[in-house]
C-alpha cells in the first residue's frame, strides 16, 4: 500500500469495506442472531456485527464511534431500524449522507466541531481501518490534518465545521475517502 505520500496528494483508495446485495441482506437476517436474547444491539453485539463486515482493523473508538452514530436516538441500544439505516447510509447512502454519517463519527464530543485533536486521533485510527500501517504514519497524519486545516479552516478556529468539513470532502477525494470511512468510493453516487 501506498497510502499518503509526502505531499498526501495520491492516496490510494483500495481495500474500501466490500458490500453486496447478498451480504447486506444477510446481516439484516442476522440483526437477532446478534442481538441474542437482549432487546436491541448494545455495543458489545454491534462489534460482532463489524466483525463481520470487510474491515482491516476496528479500534474500539471507532467501533464506540460508529455505534454512536448508528443509535441515532442516543438511548445506547441500536434497534433493527437504526441497524438497517446505518447499514444502508454506510452502503448505499448518497455521498451527502456519507459525509453527514462521518461527521458525526470524527465529532466525538458531539460539539459540531471537527478539532485538530479529533481529526488526528481519527485518523490514526481511519487510516488502519483501510490500509496497511505504514511505517511513518505519525508524519503522513501530521502532514494531512495540517493540510486539511490550512486548506478548510475557512473561519480559522483551528477546526472543520460541518460545512468546511463537507466541503473538504467534496472538493478533495483523498479527503473523502478518509472522512467517509472509505465508504464513498464505492458509491454510484461519485
Ligand atoms: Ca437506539
Ligand atoms: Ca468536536
Ligand atoms: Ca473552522
């Protein structure tokens, strides 16, 4: 894998998560199975659920950040509607969806504010859920967040609103992949 390159203008995009028909309907039949005898998925079913998804490697704040933004009513418990959106927005979603779905993942203390410490601290853990390690990963995340934040800080708070930060994904494909989770590439929306 390539990954970033120094200037972090030829991010390879290989290894996105796979998804087809098959598979999705599958994982809608098996919500109970993962479910078990509880009333919906709480945190500890719905990292079986990612286990079986086509992922290189789930740290547990993306897995806390991905069960955050599929319990859309917050009651920390995702029910069979809210499994079936997220996997659809995931899949199927329009890029706009995509990019709102992944905001709400990078935002992790929900204050509608992208900051350097949360985009860095997501990346790292982004970057390993679609590529290989690479050996200077701490420059190549150092050199993109700085990048991202010279690039669509428009208001200069040091941070990407959801405007700037859907911009960036809109105008940068590198950026898209990352703040996608590697979801939009597939898309037949791009
Ligand atoms: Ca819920
Ligand atoms: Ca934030
Ligand atoms: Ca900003």
């Amino acid at each position: 894998m390539n990954g970033l390159n120094s200037n972090t203008n030829s991010l390879d995009s290989s290894n996105q998560p796979v998804m087809n028909d098959e598979t999705m309907q599958n994982l809608c039949a098996k919500f109970y199975e993962f479910v078990k005898d509880k009333p919906a998925l709480d945190r500890e079913g719905f990292q079986e659920v990612m286990k079986t998804l086509d992922l290189k490697v789930l740290h547990p704040l993306i897995v806390e950040r991905l069960f955050k933004a599929f319990d859309k009513n917050g009651n920390n418990w995702v029910e069979y509607d809210e499994y079936v959106f997220g996997l659809n927005v995931l899949f199927w979603g329009s890029f706009d969806e995509k990019v709102r779905f992944g905001f709400s993942v990078y935002d992790f203390n929900d204050d509608g504010l992208v900051s350097r410490e949360e985009l860095t601290t997501m990346l790292y853990e982004v970057y390993e859920l679609l590529f290989d390690k690479p050996a200077d990963l701490d420059r190549l995340i150092t050199t993109f967040v700085d990048l991202a934040i010279k690039h669509y800080d428009t208001d200069k708070d040091d941070a990407l609103n959801f405007v700037e930060f859907e911009f960036a994904a809109n105008t940068d494909q590198r950026i898209a992949n990352f703040f996608t989770l590697g979801f939009a590439t597939d898309s037949t929306e791009m």
